[in-house]
C-alpha cells in the first residue's frame, strides 16, 4: 500500500508538471545552460589558455594542487592540466541543477495544495505524512537526477567532439562516478525534502522560496568550496561525504515528518 | 454507538470553538449538526475525522480514537471539506483518481464511474475542474468522499451554494445512501434539509444545546395546542370556555382560539361540543404546527437567557 500510494504521488505530480510549460522549461533550459557554460569554461582556457592566465597567483596554487592530487597529470601542458581541473569539478557545478529545480519545484509543492484547499481533503485520505512528503520529494528529485545524468553523459560526449578525448582518463575517476551517481542523487533528495519542508511551513510559496533559499544555502556552498578549490575533494572524502549526505536525507525525513504538522496546516490555513 | 464523544473540547488560543460536547452517532442513522454561524460544527467535524486533535476530551470513531490513530480513522470515512478544492488543471476524472489512489480499492473506475453518473458528471468528466462551475464542483466533491465506499460520511453544509433542484437530489442521494447503511454526519443551516433528512439533530452552540430526534424536540418545547377559527368570538363564548376544567390555557387571536389541552383525544369534541353549545360557528379546526425553526430559535433563545 505504501508503495501504491507514493507511486500514485508521483504519476500525479509528473502529469501536472509535463502539463506545464514553465516547469517543463526549467527542468530542460536550466542544465543545458549549466552544461554549456561549463564547456565554455573548458573550451576558454583551451582557445585563451596562455601566459597571463597562468601566470596569476590562482592559478598557481590549483596547479600546485592538481600535480599532487594527479601526479598522472604532469605528461600534459598546463592549459591542460586546468582543463581536467575543470572537467573534473565539473560534477560538482552540475549541482546546480538539482537544487535549482528544487527551489523552484518544490516550494510550490504544498503552498499550492493549501491554496487550492485541496490538501484537506488529501490529509483526510489514509496517505501517510512520509509517503506524502517522500512521494512530493521524489517527484522532483528523480527528474532532477535524470537530468543531471543526462548533462555529465553529454558532458562526456562533448568533450570527446570538442577533441579532447586524450583527456578523459585524467579526470574519469572514481570521484567522478561517485559524485554523479552517489552525491547527486543524495543532495536533491537532501534539497527537494527541504524544499517540502518550506512548502509545509509557508504561508505562501514568496516566503516558501525565501525560506527554501535560506536552507539550500550549504548545499550552494559547497559546490562553492569546491570550485575555488579550498578543499580538494578526494575520492575517500567524496566518498564519506555522499554517504554522510545519504544518511543526513533519512534523518531530515523523519525531522520533515515532525515538522509537518498536518493539523497546524489545517488550521492555519483560513 | 457508532461515534461517541466524551467532554470533547477544542480551543484556538484563548477561544473556545467546542466546548466539552457529548454526543454519539448510531450506525446507519443520518445526525445532523445544526447551529449558528461559528458555532463549532467544522471544527467537530474535523476531530471526529481525525484531522484536528482536541484540547481535551476525546472522540470514539468505530472504535478507534481519531487522535491516536488517524490514519486508521481516514481508511473508514469519507469527508466533504466546508470549502472543497481540487487540482484545477487536472480532468475531474483524474481528480478522483488520485484520490482513490489512496485507498486499497479494487474496482475504483467502476466506482467513480457509478458515483459521477449518479451525479450527472459523467459528460463532464474529462473536463477540467478549473472550468467547472460551483455546484458541479460541491457535486464533484462529494464523489470524491464516496468513491472509496467510507462507513462514515461527514458532510460538511453539502448543499450549500447548489440550486434547488440540485439540492433536492443531492438530499434524495444522502437519504439513499443512509438506506444502503453508510452513517452520515451532517452539518446544515437548512432547518428543512435537516428535518427532511436526519432522525438525530444536535444544536450546536459551542456546547451541546440538544440532541434529539426532531419530532421530540418539538415535543419537548412546545405543548400541544389546538387551533381553532370561528366566524366570530364573543364574550359568551369565552365565558363558556373558561368554565372547562380540562383546559390548561387559552389565547385568542382575533378570530382564532389557541387552547392548550390536558389530553387532546379525550377533550377535543367535548370541547368543539361546547363551543357549539355557546353558539360558535366553526370555520377550522387544527393542531397548530411548529416549524424546525421554531424550535431552533427558541432553543438558541433559551440558551441565552442561561
Ligand atoms: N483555525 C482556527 N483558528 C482560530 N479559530 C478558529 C479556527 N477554526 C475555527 N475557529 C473558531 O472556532 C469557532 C468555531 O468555528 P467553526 O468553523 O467550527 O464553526 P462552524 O459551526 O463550522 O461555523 P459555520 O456555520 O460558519 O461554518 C469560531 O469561533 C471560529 O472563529
Ligand atoms: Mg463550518
């Protein structure tokens, strides 16, 4: 019964978010945008990659740390080597996506259902408060991991078009793969239950966003230490942190539960 | 007793919505919840469906405490909101889908299809609920609280904002439904629609004013009074009335005597006897009737002077 009951969720919210443009926009628009501005960065560095760029303070430390990370990596030139820099925290920008669509996804998810007043007649059905917001969670979440899938396969894929294919074995780590198939998955799920969380707590979905914002901040900021390179995430500590991120999503799930107090929806809602 | 309630009491902050409220509800019977604008009805409702907890006191639904064990209580009712909503952009058909989508049913598309014929929705199905218009909506929702077949069906003023044709049918549906054994809860202004329909009727003012079958509250508030029109009162005739022992009271207005009877059967043609007797010319004689909404009224009024 659990499982026909989050699955009758997500048919639910697909059919309404395939029925809407501006959603349908979003979860398209939003990757090919990321996916083609991190390319544009690869593609910079190959076309502009000279002295000057190199030369910068920045630049000298990210090399510093990349030849004792990737010793393999001292074959390459030095514009290279900030390639496979990129490409292999590219991962990490791809995020973005997810948490992005979050966001915007699932702040409406039950702001909308207190305005419509269809929620009380849904809270009165035997659904389960986690089936419900797992089911909301996951109608967002799967679409969003779909998609990010998508960006780093044609992320590969460019890479080998732009012709540097010769690459690929630099940044195709480990790391990579539990990022993309481990962390990503992890991390919407972490940003679509707090984005239902907000929902929940809202009054309306402007204050829903303001306080969804708010939450997804640390998500944001570690794809910003990442990027800046501050820390340098190995493939252990990719590892340890997907796996903490997993075990932080069934911990905020069942603080979701807590915090979605239905009758407080009910009643606060007149 | 199929619902019963003990001390039931909700407050919001420092008001009072329902106030230590002790009523039960048969199995099969349809109990109607009567009472002035805010007087606790939707919030009653709520506890008794498990979606609101009371502040103290309990409820019994078909055994289990809507309070401890909502989810169990929401397996075995159907509810009709006080203001229904849906997903507007989704068909109407659709709608009831997902809702039945929570309930393990068998036969949900026969049973959605037989509640939205019943409802002359049918046509309409496909259409989405954002062009329909209210009363189809108000309709649309009370599918929705049947398809799953509830034991218990609460029916926040389901026939507000229908016409009066609708209404009717909608009220010829709840009346079947009782038949085919559902328990129905219903809150209403409509003092006829609650006559018409219920054999309980709880007036509701915070507290519970009363609880009785219609026919009994009126029995309980107004004694029996016959009502009879002459052509003509004079002080003859009054003066003959006076003189019998069996009458308890007596009114006049213009033409038309009110005489309230130590026991009808007996007394009324030995009453009628003597008014001819005196030279009264009878046009009418009646029972005077009191309507549903004498009684609430004078009920409420009571209440007041309290
Ligand atoms: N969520 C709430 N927050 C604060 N007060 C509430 C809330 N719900 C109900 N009340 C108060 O409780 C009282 C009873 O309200 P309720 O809606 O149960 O009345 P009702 O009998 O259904 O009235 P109506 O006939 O207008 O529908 C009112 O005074 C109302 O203001
Ligand atoms: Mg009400």
């Amino acid at each position: 019964m659990t499982k026909q009951r989050i699955y009758n969720i997500l048919k639910k919210e697909w059919q309404v978010m395939f029925t809407e443009v501006n959603s349908l926009m979003l979860v398209t628009l939003l990757p090919v945008i990321i996916l083609a501005q991190g390319l544009l960065y690869v593609w910079l560095i190959d076309k502009f990659g000279g002295e000057s760029m190199i030369s910068s303070a920045f630049f000298q430390s990210v090399l510093q740390k990349i030849s004792e990370i990737m010793p393999a990596v001292s074959v390459l030139t030095i514009p290279e080597q900030l390639q496979v820099f990129l490409l292999s925290q590219f991962n990490f920008y791809l995020l973005l996506i997810p948490v992005m669509i979050a966001v915007s996804f699932a702040t409406f998810s039950i702001v909308d259902e207190k305005q419509t007043r269809s929620l009380e007649a849904l809270l009165a059905t035997p659904v389960r408060t986690w089936e419900l917001l797992l089911g909301k969670a996951l109608s967002g979440a799967i679409p969003a991991i779909i998609v990010t899938w998508i960006c780093g396969l044609l992320l590969l894929l460019g890479v080998q078009i732009l012709g540097w294919g010769h690459l690929l074995e630099y940044f195709l780590n480990p790391a990579w793969f539990i990022i993309l198939f481990l962390l990503t998955p992890a991390i919407s799920i972490l940003s679509f239950l707090l984005g239902v969380i907000g929902s929940a707590r809202a009054k309306d979905s402007k204050s829903a966003q303001n306080l969804v914002l708010l939450i997804v901040l640390p998500v944001l900021m570690l794809i910003g230490i990442q990027i800046s390179g501050l820390v340098w995430f190995t493939t252990i500590l990719t590892l340890v942190l997907a796996i903490a991120i997993v075990v932080i999503d069934f911990f905020v799930l069942k603080v979701a539960v807590r915090l979605f107090s239905r009758e407080s929806i009910i009643i606060s809602w007149r | 007793m199929l619902i019963e309630t003990f001390n039931l009491t909700r407050k919001f902050g420092e008001r009072t919505a329902v106030d230590n409220l002790n009523i039960t509800a048969e199995e099969g019977k349809i109990l109607g919840f009567l009472g002035p604008n805010g007087a606790g009805k939707t919030t009653t409702m709520r506890m008794l469906a498990g979606l609101i907890s009371p502040t103290s006191g309990y409820a019994v639904v078909d055994g289990i405490r809507p309070d401890k064990e909502p989810e169990r209580v929401h397996e075995i009712i159907g509810i009709l909101t006080e203001s229904p909503g849906f997903y507007n952009n989704m068909s109407a058909q659709r709608n009831l889908e997902y809702f039945a989508g929570f309930y393990n049913l068998s036969d949900a598309s026969a049973q959605i299809e037989k509640y939205l014929r019943l409802m002359g929705l049918w046509e309409r199905r496909q259409d989405k609920v954002g062009t329909y218009s209210k009363g189809m909506k108000q309709r649309l929702a009370i599918t929705r609280a049947l398809i799953h077949k509830p034991k218990i069906l609460f029916l926040d003023e389901p026939t507000s904002g229908l016409d009066p044709e609708v209404s009717q049918e909608v009220r010829g549906l709840i009346k079947n439904l009782s038949q085919e054994g559902y328990t129905v809860i219903l809150s209403t202004h409509n003092l006829s629609e609650a006559e018409q329909l219920c054999q309980r009727i709880a007036v509701i003012r915070t507290g519970l004013v009363a609880l009785d079958a219609p026919a009994n509250l009126r029995q309980r508030l107004f004694r029996h009074q016959t009502m009879i029109k002459l052509e003509e009162i004079d002080e003859r005739l009054i003066g003959a009335i006076s003189k019998l022992d069996f009458i308890k009271n007596h009114s006049r207005e213009e033409n038309t005597l009110f005489i309230e009877l130590a026991d009808p059967s007996k007394h009324q043609p030995e009453l009628i006897k003597s008014i001819v007797e005196a030279g009264g010319r009878i046009i009418e004689v009646t029972d005077k009737k009191h309507s549903l909404e004498d009684i609430y009224l004078s009920l409420l009024n009571e209440e007041e002077k309290i």
